[in-house]
C-alpha cells in the first residue's frame, strides 16, 4: 500500500520548492520541443508509442463549462473518444476526489489512445499518464472576479451540497470555523460573506492551488492546498505552468479560447460559428464598484502568478 506524506498545513517548504526545479529542470532535458511555448501545435505529436492526452483544465468559475461541453461535442462529431474524470469520479464514486481511483482503473486503456480528457480538480495525471504526452490548455479569470462568483456560487448551492462533500472541502481547504458557520446562514449580507471569504488562504491563492496542484503535487489521500512560501515559489510554479500548457485563454472571451483550444487539439469545427458566452447573472450584480479597494491587497500574489504568464486584466470600477 503507497505510503503518503501530508504537506504542510499552508507552508511550500524550501524542500519541496527545489524538488520543483529539479523536476522542471529534468522535463526540460527530456523534450526540449515540449518546453517551447512558440511551438505549442508541436506538441501535439506523440513522443511515445503512446497516445496524446488533450487535457482540458477546467478551473471553476472560468466559463469552463461552455468550452467543455463545444469540446466535447466537437470531439464527438469526429468519433474522437471523450473521458470526463470529473463526472466519471462522481458517477462511479460519488464525488470528485476520487478521479486517482478513475485513472487507476483506466491508466492502460489511456495510455493507448488520443483521448480529450476533462480534469476539473489539481489532481496530478502525470502519475498515470506519460507527461511528455500531455497537452494542458485551460482559461483564467480576472482573481477577484474569479472569487466573488464562486463565493455567490458556493454560498447559493451550499444548502444542497452532500454534508460529506461539505466536511471534505472545509477540511481541505483549511476554512476558518467562522467562516464555514456563515456559509450556513441565510442571515448573513453576501457582502460580509465575501470579506471573510477573503481572508481564507484557500481563496486567496487559488491560482497558486490550482497549478501548483495539477503539476507539482504528490499523489495525496485528498487534494492539499499550500500558500506559496516566498515570490520565488510563485515565479517556480508560472514558470513551470507556462512551460507545461499549451494554451492559457481569458474569461470572458471563451468563443475565441473555444477555437483556439480546438485547433490547438486539432479537432474540427466551424471557425465562423457563433459561441454563446454563458454569464453568471450573479456576477453582474455582484462585482462591486470597490472591489479593487476591497480585496485587491488579498489577491496581491494571485495577479502576480498570472503576471509572470504574461496575463493581466483591466481595472474595472
């Protein structure tokens, strides 16, 4: 039985940050071609005898479900086999944490075939599946942006979440008591909701989370979210983010990430057609005159992993 080594509650000790390097260093010295971000199409050709793995990496609240779902169905059309881990996990486990145990049971098939995967949590695929095979391409919102409609959208769904699934992500998440006992209420002003949500580490580097998650992490019993330990952490992990994706797109512009996403996974569609953005009518109303001043000093680390992507978001108001 595999051994597990739980992180540290927030900290990405020094150990762990070189163990970064070391292993960006040596995907590097394995496929030069991989690492060149103005040839991403080439990576698209198998170094292996093994298929290519299109991953679309679906970070919540990113209008990622619209993009999925025209991959999908464009991947269907062209007979191109489709694997959901994220409804697979839920459907044959009951809940996303379990996407390890999909790809335990469906690593050899995988590892056969080109398939179009949907990955929807940080959970590290290249256990099973041939890193140098992988193709990530994924859209990113403005942070701010990003945390107010998934602080809406968790507070409106909290209700009707499993209390399972509830326990799991405030034990994984690290919530503050106080304030997973105001998710409960129906009392509370959203307003206050997001200024405690705001001070949640879980929130405020999600980015972080997400990246450091997906290409970093040990396999781990459950999903961990660190807090970058120093600037250097966070230049490691866009660093190795930007050498590993193929595509990164921008909320709200997700018919153009749509297409680009679809050529770079070389499935066929109608460049001229008309992609429907889907907007959470929350965000609209929620996305306050002075949200900048608000939370800006919160999500500091968060533009700043995006800025060494090369990706900024104008300052609305």
């Amino acid at each position: 039985m595999a051994s597990y080594i739980q992180p540290s509650r927030y900290q990405v000790s020094q150990q762990e940050l070189r163990r970064i390097i070391a292993d960006r260093n040596n995907m590097r010295e394995r496929s030069s071609a991989l690492r060149n971000c103005d040839e991403a199409p080439s990576r698209l050709a198998p170094t292996s005898s093994a298929g290519r793995h299109l991953v679309f990496y679906h970070i919540p609240r990113t209008g990622g479900s619209s993009i999925w779902h025209a991959l999908a169905a464009s991947a269907a059309c062209a007979e191109f086999p489709i694997v959901d881990l994220y409804h697979l996990a839920q459907k044959d486990y009951g809940s996303y944490e379990f996407t390890y145990n999909v790809l335990t049971e469906r690593q050899k098939s995988l590892s056969n075939v080109t398939s179009l995967i949907h990955l929807h949590t940080p959970h590290n695929i290249s256990y099973f599946l041939n890193e140098i095979d992988i193709v990530y391409a994924t859209i990113v919102r403005d942070p701010i942006d990003r945390f107010i409609s998934d602080v809406c959208h968790l507070h409106r769904a909290w209700p009707n979440i499993a209390e399972v699934l509830k326990r799991n992500l405030i034990r994984d998440a690290h919530w503050q008591p106080v304030f997973a006992d105001a998710m409960l209420r129906r009392d509370i002003p959203i307003e206050a909701i997001l200024d405690m949500a705001a001070q949640e580490p879980f929130f405020r580097y999600y980015y972080y989370h997400h990246f450091y998650g997906l290409l970093c992490q040990r396999l781990l019993p459950s999903l961990a979210f660190p807090v970058p330990e120093s600037a250097a952490a966070i230049r490691e992990v866009a660093s190795l983010t930007q050498e590993r994706f193929g595509y990164i797109g921008r909320y709200p512009q997700v018919g153009d990430s749509y297409h680009d996403i679809a050529d770079l996974f070389k499935l066929p569609h109608d460049r001229g057609a008309e992609f429907t953005n889907h907007i959470n009518r929350l965000d609209s109303h929620m996305l306050m005159p002075d949200r900048r001043e608000r939370f800006g000093e919160a999500f500091r680390k968060s533009y700043d992993l995006l800025s060494h992507l090369g990706i900024t978001f104008e300052q609305r108001n």
